[in-house]
C-alpha cells in the first residue's frame, strides 16, 4: 500500500507538512495518494542511520548480500499488480513496459548478487613479503575494494524501476557494501514508495542493519541539495537531466570534503548515414528511424536525436522518408505534463534557430500530454556554429545534418559534446573507408553501434553506459552491468595485517576460492 511517508531505515516517518501528489498523463489528473516530504531532521536521520549501518553493512560477507539482493527481487515481484498499475498510472507507460522494466530491475538485483556471491569482483591483489629482500625487506601488501559509505541516488523520471528506487546504482552500492539513500522522484513517487517497502522488507528479512536504506519524498530540488551537502554521505549517483546532473557534481565540489557525483545524463546519440548505405537503402534505414525516434515517445536517453550524412540523393530521400513515416505514427503520451512542456520549449527553441527546416510536425490536435513528433534538417555549417542546436530535446525529435562533404562531417563529430552511443550505418566495406569518420565518434560516445539503433541498454557485464562529458561525469565508469559496481568502491592496502584479522578476501588460506592475484600471478590457490 502506497502510504505517502518516508522510509528512514525502517520506520515509516511524515514529520514535514509539505505535500504533493503524483500525476497521471493519461488521464490527465492527479493520482490520489499524498506523499509527505522530507524534513531536515529526517534527512539528518537517515544519513545518521546510514553512517551506522555502514559499520556493519562494508563487513557483511559477499553470500549475505547476495541473500538480501535476491531478496529484494523477490518482494518486488511479491508486489505484483498493485506495482504494475502504480507505474502505469504515474507515467502513461504501458503495462508491457513496466513488466519488461521490472523484468530488468530483477535481473540487475540477481546478477550484482551473482557477482558477490562469487567474490572475485574485490580484485584481491597480493605482494607478499620478502624479508631477505636488499637492501631493505619487501613488507607483505594486500589489495582489495572496500566500500565508499552511504551513497545518495537519484532516479530519472523515464526508468521508474530500472535506474530508480531499486536500479542500477542502489543494487551496485548494495553489492558494494555501500548503505543507500534514495532521493525518491517525484513524478513517481508511489511507485518508488512500493520498491522501498521492498527493499526494507527484504532488509528485514535478511537481518540487514537498520539504516542500510532509506528513500525520502520530494517536490523539489531542496532534499536532494541537502542530501549532496552533508557530510555523511560519501557518493552520488543521478540519472537525469545536464541541469540536474550538473548542478548535483557543482554542489558536491564545493563541499569541505568534495565526494564524487556518477551522473549519467541527456545525449543526443549521433547516427551517421555513410553514403554506399544511404545509396542502396535509405528508405529502409528511414522507416528503421521513425521507430526508433518514437519509441517510449522518445523518452530514452539514447534516443537518435541527431542524424548526419553527407548531401546526396540518398540523404534528400532518406529525410523525405522519415517524414513521412514519422508523421504515420500514432502520438503517445509523455510522462508529466511538465516533462511535455519541457518538449515543448526545447522543439520551439531549436526549430526557431536559423538554418533550421521543419521536415515533418504531427499536425492534427492530440490529447493532452501527448507529444507531436518532429523531424528537422540544418546545413553542416548552421549546426557548427549555433550550440543551441545541439540542445537534447527530451522526446520524439531529431534533428538531420545535412554536410557538404566527408571533412565537414568529421569535424563536426569532433566538435560535438560527449555522448551515450554513437552509430554508423555503412555498407560494403565502408567502415575502412572511413576510418576517420569511425576514430572521431569512437572519441565522443561511450558505445559505438554497426548498423542498428541506439534505443535499447542491453544489461550485461560488456556494456557502457556513459561516456564523455556531459553524457555523464566521469567516462571511466558505466552505470549499466556489473562493472558499475567500481564507482561505489575505493582500493584499499593492508600492510603486514595479521593473517586471521585479513578480510577472508585476502587470508593465504583463500578461504573464498576466488580470483587473486599473488605476486604478479592469478590464481585462485592458497598462499604457503
Ligand atoms: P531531472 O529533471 O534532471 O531529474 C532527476 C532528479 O534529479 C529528480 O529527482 C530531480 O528532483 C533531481 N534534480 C534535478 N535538478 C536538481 C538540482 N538542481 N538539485 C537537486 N536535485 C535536482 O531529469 P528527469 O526529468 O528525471 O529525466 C529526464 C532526463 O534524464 C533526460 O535528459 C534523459 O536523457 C536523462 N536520462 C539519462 C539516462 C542515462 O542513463 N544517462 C537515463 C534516463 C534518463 P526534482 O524532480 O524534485 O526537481
């Protein structure tokens, strides 16, 4: 049941007298829970909490949170369609997509627990001592991931499930060892609330420490800032917005002890048609784009909102193609009415740039919140000169670069801003051909795709998901796949430790059996 309260470990708290609700685009109306925000104190109490259960939580053994994570799928799954209708009814997503994406958060919860259940995810990494060593003796070094502390995570408004309350970043900081506060979004806070209830059944369930989680309410951005300043909490993880991200990494450099921010944020997931593809199938490759522009209504983060190709009769037809596929699709529903007034402004501001041909607008009335798709075209040059071209417009819109030649589609890849994904449509042996072209986009995107679409995160341990700024604040990490567990980690020596007062991790015995690596050499045996 959706009560509107805080979760501050495990009590249930609504101290403040701010409230809001939650809204349903469909229907166009307010959904009926009330959700209290955070106060102060219960901000402080949760970050105390944190810090508490922290003590105990970085000790806990990889077997015991591998039980609470996989724990933490089973109460999701337990919340069967009181979840799925709750999803629904705070995004207009349909039902297929709330269970693929609960589909995807179960995954993620069972493959972090897979990982540390298994263990060698620590990087055990030994030097052991050499006393005859000259001219001085070689002390006895070992290496593991030792977690950060409490993380902050902020949820986007697109992922309710899969890169919110119990996505990505809670289940990596959990793997980690790293207690969690989720900075509940708004725009889905019942659905956010049910995953908490989840989550802290399962903490319960499992005799996690008290504080291993918390998810707070909030209308604004005021909890959020505060969680980022105190100094309790150690890392932040955001999937949102450049603003947001933004502003979220500033404020946290700017604390007497600055903490790393992993935000993942918009991209606008260059596509690059090269000429033999847009010769032999531009329209194939056309209506392929109509789909994958709209899909969700564009409210992916690797949306193709940027298409570049060099003029050509294949690129004159593959433009009059999209447009005229796009405008067949049947307008959906976007996720808030702020989410589609955001749309709204963006569209107006890139359509009302000179240079900028509208190729395609739905034009018949739509429902309320419902997003009128768009195609434009702008000349290489225009796009170089105006960044405001470059804008991310969050929903069914891209934008076609029409260049004059090869030299001017390398260079204007070069100077775009980093991104999610890039792709390359190509035929024959093109992408030898353009070797350069392939170099420039390799060096601004996370994940560069041969002949597809950017649209769909596959989860798996080979993925990136980030990339040079501003698609997120530190291209060294993903946020998707078991790798993303690193960010919540920091490497940590142990020098001549007693052998019985080592983590089982770094014990000569390897009473784990993992994956180690003893002077140089991996292996999985005991040290003599
Ligand atoms: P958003 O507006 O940035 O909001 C994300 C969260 O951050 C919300 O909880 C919001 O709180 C908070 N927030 C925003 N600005 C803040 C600030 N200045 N200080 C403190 N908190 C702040 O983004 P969204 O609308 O949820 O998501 C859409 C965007 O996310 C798109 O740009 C999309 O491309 C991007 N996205 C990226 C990925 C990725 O993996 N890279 C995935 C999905 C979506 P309030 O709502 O309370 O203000």
């Amino acid at each position: 049941m959706v009560t509107g309260k805080n979760y501050i470990g495990n009590q249930l708290s609504a101290k403040g007298n701010k409230t809001f609700q939650t809204f349903n685009p469909e229907l166009n109306k307010e959904n009926s829970p009330i959700f209290t925000e955070a106060t102060s104190e219960e901000i402080e109490e949760a970050v105390h909490l944190a810090s508490e259960a922290f003590k105990e939580f970085s000790q806990v053994s990889g077997d015991k949170k591998a039980v609470f994570l996989n724990a933490i799928a089973d109460e999701i799954l337990a919340l069967d369609d009181l979840l799925v209708q709750t999803y629904c009814s705070e995004t207009g997503l349909p039902e297929g997509r709330a269970k693929g994406e609960r589909g995807r958060t179960i995954g993620q919860l069972r493959s972090f627990a897979n990982l540390v259940a298994e263990g060698s995810w620590v990087d055990a990494t030994i030097d052991t001592a050499d006393a005859n060593r000259e001219p001085q003796p070689k002390p006895d070094l070992r290496k593991f991931n030792f977690p950060l502390g409490p993380i902050v995570v902020f949820g986007a408004s697109n992922f309710p499930l899969a890169y919110s309350t119990a996505g990505g970043d809670t289940a990596a900081a959990f793997a980690a060892g790293c207690p969690v506060i989720v900075k509940s979004h708004p725009m889905h806070a019942g659905t956010g609330e049910l995953v908490a209830s989840a989550i802290q059944k399962a903490a319960i369930k499992t005799n996690m420490p008290n504080g291993v989680f918390s998810n707070l309410n909030s209308s604004g951005i005021e909890v959020g800032q505060k969680l980022v300043s105190n100094a309790g909490v150690k890392a932040v993880g955001f999937t949102g917005s450049i603003k947001g991200g933004r502003a979220l990494y500033d404020l946290a450099a700017k604390r007497e002890e600055p903490i790393p921010v992993f935000a993942e944020m918009g991209s606008i997931n260059p596509v690059v048609l090269l000429p033999k593809a847009l010769e032999n199938r531009a329209q194939d490759i056309a209506k392929t784009y109509a789909g994958s522009i709209t899909l969700a209504t564009g409210q992916f983060c690797t949306n193709p909102g940027l298409i570049l190709g060099v003029k050509s009769e294949g690129l004159t037809s593959f433009i009059d193609t999209l447009s005229n596929e796009i405008v067949k699709i049947n307008p959906s529903v976007m996720l808030h009415p702020n989410i589609k007034e955001g749309y709204l402004k963006n569209k107006e501001k890139v359509v009302s740039q000179d240079g900028v041909s509208v190729t395609a607008n739905y034009s018949e009335v739509v429902q309320d919140n419902y997003a009128q798709q768009a195609v434009v075209t702008v000349k290489g040059e225009d796009f170089l000169q105006n960044t405001t071209l470059h804008l991310e417009v969050f929903g069914p819109f891209s934008m076609v670069i029409q260049c004059e030649d090869e030299k001017q589609l390398e260079h204007i890849i070069s100077n775009l801003e980093g991104q999610l994904t890039g792709t390359i449509i190509a035929d024959n042996n093109e992408l030898e051909t353009y070797r350069n072209i392939v170099h420039a986009l390799q060096d601004r995107v996370g994940r560069i795709i041969f002949n597809g679409v950017p649209t769909g995160v596959e989860v798996c341990e080979s993925m990136v998901h980030g990339g040079p700024y501003p698609a997120s604040t530190d291209s060294r990490f993903t946020a998707v796949g078991v790798g993303s567990i690193k960010r919540w980690v920091r490497p940590f020596s142990y020098q001549d430790w007693p052998n019985n007062l080592l983590p089982d991790a770094l014990k000569n015995e390897n009473p784990l059996g993992i994956l180690r690596s003893v002077n140089g050499i991996k292996s999985t045996g005991k040290i003599d």
